[in-house]
C-alpha cells in the first residue's frame, strides 16, 4: 500500500520562493500519476499541477502557470513542486496525491488540469502561508 507524505511548506514574503516534497513509501509510486492538490480555507480543493508516470507530461492550472514546476523521481520514490514569486493567493494546505489507476494519465477533465477527484491516495498535506 502506497503511502505519501509532503515536507517544505512554511512562511514566505510574496515573490520569493518555496520547494515541496513528496516522499512515496510502499509499492506503487512509480505508476501513479502523482498531482499536488491546494485547499485554501474556505475553498475547494484545487489540482494545481500534476505528472504522468513516466514523468513525460505535465498540466498546470493557469494561475500557476510559469511560476511553479512539477518533477518527480521515481528511483526515489520521490516528487516535487517548485514555487517561485509566489503570491498571497497562493496560500494554501498542499497536498501530494497519487492516481490509483496504474498508468493511468488524465492531464485535464472537462477543461480542469489535474482534477481533485482524479487522485484516490492523498498525503497529510504541508502549509504554505504567503503573506508580507
């Protein structure tokens, strides 16, 4: 059974900078499509950018677009999501979720890049507070 845990939320000025980490333990990871997941208070959950297995294709939604970037490695079981200027909306719990469907890659649903509800397993989730 997979299991995601996520690291390197925190506290930041707008316009700087923050890296998440998702670690995978358990078997699974390397054919799960992986997407970071933002849930702002008060908000739905919002796919924010997502991976195929293989690591070969990406979406982003457009409000990120440019400024962070996915990656991932599965000879460690590992994934990330760079943030650069990042803004106060961006204040977010960010989650690391993995598609259950082995090498299944849905990108974007009825226009939606990484759709929440796409994503079965998800990880506790990290802080990220943006604000002067």
């Amino acid at each position: 059974q997979l299991q995601l845990a996520e690291s390197g939320g925190g506290l930041v000025q707008p316009g700087r900078s923050l890296n998440l980490s998702c670690v995978g333990s358990g078997s699974g990871f390397y054919y799960s499509t992986i997407g970071w997941i933002r849930q702002a208070p008060g908000r739905e959950p919002e796919g924010v950018a997502c991976i195929s297995p293989n690591g070969l294709s990406t979406d982003y939604t457009d409000s990120v677009k440019g400024r962070f970037t996915v990656s991932r490695n599965n000879a460690e079981n590992m994934a990330y999501l760079q943030m650069i200027d990042l803004k106060s909306e961006d204040t977010a719990v960010y989650y690391c979720a993995a598609d259950q469907v082995p090498m299944r890659w849905v990108g974007r649903q009825y226009g939606r890049p990484c759709p929440a509800s796409v994503f079965g397993l998800w990880g506790r989730g990290t802080q990220a507070t943006v604000s002067s």
